[in-house]
C-alpha cells in the first residue's frame, strides 16, 4: 500500500470520524443507537486499515462498488413487508469471494450507505442517526460473518471456495450470519423506538428480510460455478434464464404490489363509509337529542322574537324611539278617526342644525352619542300621552295628544326648543346643539300620513329659511314649497329640452360709444308656467346644486356664439363675452377645467371671455377666492367684481384680487342725480378703483343724467337700459348687423322698459 493511498484512507477515516463524533455528541438518548455507530466505525475502520490496497484489489473494489451502484435500480419491492430484494448482497458475496473478508466489509458498508441514500430520494425520512446505524450495521454484520468463517476454518472446517460444494455451504454460513446480525441489530433498534416487543418485530418486520441474503449467496454461488465450471454458451444460456426470470419476477411483485394497493384502497374505502356511516349516525343521533331540547324551548322563544321582532320593526336601534313606520301608523289612525278626533293632535317636524359638522368634525360615533341624548331629553319632555320618533338622519318628529289649541302647540314647540338647544358635554366636548321645529294640524285637505308629515316638514324648512327655532304651517307656504318643488325638479331637464335661451346686454365705452361686449343673461320660457324670473329660479339653482352643470352649458353658448359674432365685422373682432360665475362654482374644483373647456370647444380667445363674480362671493373666502382667480388668470380670461358696493368688501384683500374691472351695482346709479350722497360715493368707488389702476362699469344707466355725471366722473363703461334691454340672439344679431350707434338721442330718454325686477338676481343670469 503506497503513501498517497494511505493519506486518503487515513483521511476518509478522519471525516468519518468527525461525522460519527458529531453525530453520538448530538443525540446520546439512545445507547444502543450509540454503541451500534461506534462498533461500526471500528469494524469498517479495521477493514480499512487491514486491507490489502494493491492496485488489483482497488480495481475489482472499485467495479463491485459499481456495479453496487447499478443493481439499487434492480431491487424487487416484497409485497406487504416493506422490505427490498436487492442484488448488492451478491457483490458483497463476490468481494468475500474474490478479495477477501476485509473488502466486502468495506463494500457492505458502502453498499448500505447506497441504498440509504436511494430511498431517500425517494421521498423516505431518515432521522439524524439511522443512516450511520444502518451504515456500521452492514459493516457489524460482514464482520461477524467474516470473523466467523475466519474462526470456523482455525477450528478445522474446511469452509472455502476450491470446490462447489464447499462454495456453496461457505455462501450458506455469511448469508445466514448476514442475516441474523442484521435482522436482530434492527429488531432492536426498531422494537426500543415502537415500544413493542423484539420478537413481534423481527418476525413481522425482519423475517422476510433473509430472501435478500438468500439470493444474494445463492446468485454468487452460480456465478462462481458457471464461472469456474461452465462454457461461454451456457454462461450466456444462464444469463439469459436469469433475466427472464428476473422480469417475471419483478412483474409478479409489481402486479402482487399494485393489487395490495388496490384491494388496501378498497378497506380504506370501506372503513371511510363505515366510519362515515357511524359518525353520520352519532351526528344525527346528537341532532335529535339537540332538537328534541330546542322543541323545549321553542314556543317561548317564538313568543320573544315575535315580540323583539315587532319592537325592531317599530323601533330606531340607536335612540330605541318609535321609527317611521310606527309614526306613520298612528297617524293613518288618526286620519281614519277624523277631523273631529284628530283636532287636538298636532305633529312636530324637528331637525337638528349643523349635526353633520358633529359627524364630519368630531365623528360618527359622538354623532350617535348627540342623537341618543336628543331622544332622552325628548322622553324626559315629552308628556306620557305623547309620541316622539326618529324619521332617521338627525330628523325626528312628535305628535302632541289633547293640545288645547295652536298657541298651545306652539308653547310645548318653544319649550321643547329650549330643552333640546341646552348644551351637553359628550366625551371631553361641549356641544351646541340647534334645531329648528316645524308645526302642523291635522286639516281635511290631507289625505295620507305621509300629507301631515310633509306639513310639518314645510313649516320647519320654512323655520330655516328664517332662521327661526319655531315654525306654523301656513298653506300658503306650501303653495310655495311646491312650486319650489317642481321647479327644481323641472331645472334638472331645462337644458335638454331646449327650454334656457341666453339674452345679451351690450356693455359700452361711456367715452366713444363703441361697442365692448355683452353680459350674458339666462332666460328661462317653462312650456307650461311661461317666463319664469331669474330671481325665482336662480336661488333654486344655487340650493339644488343645478347652477354648476347650467353655467356649464352657458359657458359653451356663449363663447361660441361670440366666436361667430366676431366674424361679422372687423369692428367686433375685439368685443367679449361676460358670463356670470356663482359662488357655488367657484368653490368647485372643476371651474377652471370647465372653463378651458368651453374656450377650446369653441376657439374663442381667452382674452374675449370675461367672468364675474360678486362682491360677497368673492369675500366669503377671501383667500380661497384669490387663488381660484389667479388660476383663471393664467388661462387669460378677464376677471371683473360684480355688485360692488352691496358687500363688505376688505380693502387688504380687495387690492389682491386679480381683477381687470370693477362693476357699480345698479343700486347707486339710479337714485344719483347731482352732489347727492349716491353721487359721493360713485366718486369714490371710481377713485379707488383708479387707484388700484383698474377699469370701472356702472350698470343700470337708465337716463342721459345719470350717463352724464358718470362720464364727469371718469367713469369707463356701462350698460342698461338706455343703451338697450337684453336681447334674444337674433335681435341682437340684426343690431350688429347694422352696426347700431349704441350712444341715445334726447327725443329717446326714459323710452325703455323697466328692468325684469329689482331684485338683486334679476340680472345675474
């Protein structure tokens, strides 16, 4: 044995040693499991050190190794023992055969060390020891076998391999040897880890474990004969025999195997029925002794959950007061009683101000906390012949039983006022609840439950509108409630069915007469009410919400008939559009997208388009108001303030307005005739106005008087009825067709009509 081949051994020895110190340090609960690895390690280590390493005897070992390697994939599963018969025994067999006792320790050890391996890629769990146990077991038992023979030979028997017969009783001896140090190494190590008797596990386990010894010795031993003894055509003739033999058998294991599996499928189908069956039957068995108990109970719980079913019908599940359905019940009764009964009954409509800023500032559950104290302070009001209830939302509403008469109705209304506005501390805040109540009789005119709710309801919206806490029905504001009513309704559609018309006023330079353009006026012709006021329907687009889509829709109107009306005439190439903007648009965050819109749809320039908004709309907030301006601004538009004089203007944000000019309301130019008061304050406005370097129209000029003392003022434009009323599109079409001199004559002072109204939105659209 030369040097580099020790250095190897003696290094393989090393890390085995490492492993196997690792391993026993790791885990030394089990002693036998300790003792097996270590005799192991002793047993391959002897072999190691006492082998013959010639090059001869490393080749063979090297090809038995090999073929140890190859013949794992030719092993035969044993039906129903969990064992394989494996054809590496027959090399070990050959390595005592040929090389000697010490090798086919070596290759036992590593043909153990293999098959380990194999099954666990094949998915099968090894704990931390069992591979080196089932390692150094190989290793103890090709020992003992070998020892054994070694001992047998010195005691005078005649065990080697010169003859057949003696072959075969020598393979007979290691096979049986193999077998029993094998089996009953495992039986051990398998019966201390189960906790089962040593015996039950060889014979059911280990037993049929022997084939694998058995065929091993037995292939060795024909090998040897037909080798030794046999010509080359019956070696080949053998060869052949075996591996016939061999494919019969493992199909016969395979299909013996497979059928097991099958017929164990079927008993683990038939157990799962069973057992499906019985627990199926405990379950209906325990379903019956569970209804029988429920039947127990069942006819008072149907007594309570017809009565909690009724009071949840009846009743509000945060505040636990009467609900709408309940109220509208007790009023169709009294309906039904008649007038005569139902005089002394009134309704009270309450609604609670500012409650969603409780929502959106403190949140819903204080919200939920002020609507429980508002139906607690109701009870402790409310007489015992009384009904209070929650509508939802922050509305609620009373009938008052056995009311004398109205002023006494309206009193309980005041007190209840007075009890329900007291502030109350929720959480750590303090808060000031307002309402406003509404009050309505029963009358013959009402019909449904629903008519002395929607009473109640008009006269404490009729409360709001006048900020005042206590309200009466009046029908004729009804009246006025539902015409409110249908108009908001019927402004929804106004648009689309081409009821809106846009009516132009000319706005002219007070010094040469020319033309400067147009404010645009909304006109509204309803098919079946006629004309209807600006001043009506205005206030109602604001309330609705409507007013944002109809400016909208004038914004492109006008800025595309303006586009063609600059066309007719080189004179007009100049002349703009003023189209009115509401407070309600300015605070959306679309105007300005809106705007760009309209300019782009059309073409118009944006210095053609100006946009006027009032003096109080501009001053609500200031500061949001500025930026929106600046933004319109960077389009090109023109800003002007509207109204001015009517608001309260401050002077630190007026002179931050990114306005071009400044609109006198009406009010001040028709009462002004020379040095009066309304005349001063012309004069100022103009001069501020002049000082912040901006340009200043006077609206409303109805008579040459108030046109003159506005020209001696300085002042820049105007627009009113003596220069002309609002006019339809084609009127005022045929105007510039004909290239009017805007400027009147003596002979036509005082001609014009008066104005639509003198209310503050008779020309706002």
């Amino acid at each position: 044995m030369n040097l580099t081949t020790f250095q190897k051994v003696e290094s393989l020895l090393q890390r085995l040693q490492n492993f196997l110190s690792a391993s026993v340090i790791a885990k030394p609960k089990n002693p036998f499991l300790v003792c097996v690895v270590v005799a192991g390690f002793l047993c391959l280590s002897g072999a190691l050190f006492a082998a013959n390493w010639s090059v001869r005897s490393i080749g063979y070992l090297v090809i038995l190794g090999f073929a140890v390697v190859l013949s794992v994939n030719l092993a035969l599963e044993i039906p129903r023992s969990g064992s394989r018969v494996t054809f590496a025994d027959a090399f070990v067999f050959a390595a005592f055969l040929v090389l000697g006792g010490e090798f086919a320790i070596i290759l036992a050890s590593f043909e153990a060390l293999v098959g380990c391996l194999d099954l666990k890629r094949r998915g099968v769990y090894f704990s931390k020891l069992t591979i080196p146990f089932n390692v150094s077991s190989a290793g103890i038992a090709t020992t003992g076998s070998f020892l054994l023979l070694v001992g047998l030979n010195r005691a005078g028997f005649d065990l080697t391999f010169s003859s057949p017969e003696k072959t075969l009783s020598t393979f007979a001896l290691l096979a049986f040897t193999q077998f029993a140090l094998l089996s009953v190494l495992a039986s051990v190590f398998q019966a201390q880890k189960t906790g089962t008797r040593f015996f039950s596990v060889w014979k059911q386990v280990y037993l049929s474990t022997s084939v694998t010894q058995i065929a091993g010795a037995t292939l060795t031993a024909i090998v040897y004969y037909l080798y030794q003894f046999a010509d080359v055509v019956t070696s080949v003739i053998a060869v052949f025999v075996f591996a016939i033999i061999y494919i019969n058998y493992r199909q016969m294991f395979r299909d013996i195997n497979d059928s097991i599996h099958q017929v164990e499928l079927a008993e683990q189908e038939k157990a799962e029925i069973a057992n499906q069956q019985i627990q199926a039957a405990q379950e209906h068995a325990q379903e019956l002794e569970v209804l029988l108990e429920k039947e127990e109970k069942i006819s008072t719980d149907l007594r309570q959950s017809k009565v909690d079913l009724e009071h949840a019908a009846f009743h509000d599940n945060l505040t636990d007061l009467p609900n709408r359905a309940y109220l509208i019940e007790r009023l169709d009764l009294l309906l039904r009683l008649g007038v005569k009964v139902s005089q002394n009954y009134y309704v009270l409509f309450l609604d609670l101000s500012r409650f969603k800023n409780i929502n959106d500032s403190l949140g819903h559950t204080i919200g939920d906390e002020v609507l429980k104290v508002v139906a607690l302070r109701l009870r402790r009001t409310l007489r015992d012949e009384d009904t209070a209830a929650r509508l939802g939302g922050d509305e609620f509403a009373i009938v008052l039983n056995d009311i004398a008469s109205l002023d006494d109705a309206r009193d309980f209304a005041n007190k209840v006022y007075k009890k329900l506005t007291q502030p109350f501390t929720i959480q750590g805040h303090t808060i000031f609840s307002d309402l406003h109540i509404g009050i309505a009789p029963f009358d013959s005119e009402q019909i449904k439950p629903e008519d002395v709710l929607r009473d109640a309801d008009i006269a404490m919206q009729n409360a709001k509108e006048n900020n005042i806490g206590v309200a009466v029905f009046d029908k004729d504001v009804r009246s006025e409630y539902l015409e409110h009513i249908r108009l908001e309704g019927d402004l929804r559609y106004a648009c689309d069915r081409g009821e809106f018309s846009m009516h132009y006023q000319p706005l002219i330079c007070l010094r040469t007469g020319d033309l400067m353009g147009f404010e645009a006026l909304l006109r509204w012709q309803h098919p079946e009410l006629g004309f209807i006021s600006p001043a009506r329907f205005i206030p109602i687009c604001e309330d609705s919400g409507a007013i944002v889509p109809i400016t909208n829709w004038i914004l492109h109107q006008t800025t595309a008939k303006l586009a063609e009306w600059q066309k007719i005439s080189s004179d007009y190439r100049k002349i703009l559009v003023s189209v009115n903007i509401s407070g309600k648009h300015l605070a959306d965050q679309r105007l300005v997208s809106d705007v760009k819109e309209a300019l782009d749809k059309s073409g118009l320039k944006p210095s053609s388009l100006k946009l006027e908004i009032t003096e109080t709309t501009a001053m609500e907030n200031a500061e949001r108001t500025i930026e929106v301006l600046q933004e319109l601004k960077s389009l090109g538009v023109h800003i002007s303030i509207d109204d001015f004089g009517t608001g309260y203007s401050s002077l630190s944000y007026l002179h931050r307005l990114p306005f071009d000019t400044l609109k006198i309301d009406r009010s001040f130019v028709i009462n002004v005739v020379d040095r009066n008061k309304d005349t001063e304050i012309l004069q100022t406005i103009i001069a501020l106005t002049k000082n912040l370097k901006k340009e200043v129209i006077a609206e409303g000029i109805e008579t040459t008087d108030q046109l003159k003392i506005l020209i001696d003022l300085g002042c820049d434009y105007g627009q009113g009825y003596l220069f002309s009323r609002p006019l339809p599109v084609a009127d005022m079409e045929t105007e510039l067709y004909k290239k009017k001199d805007w400027l009147p004559h003596k002979e036509e002072e005082g001609a014009s009509e008066p104005d639509v109204s003198d209310s503050p939105y008779a020309n706002l659209f």
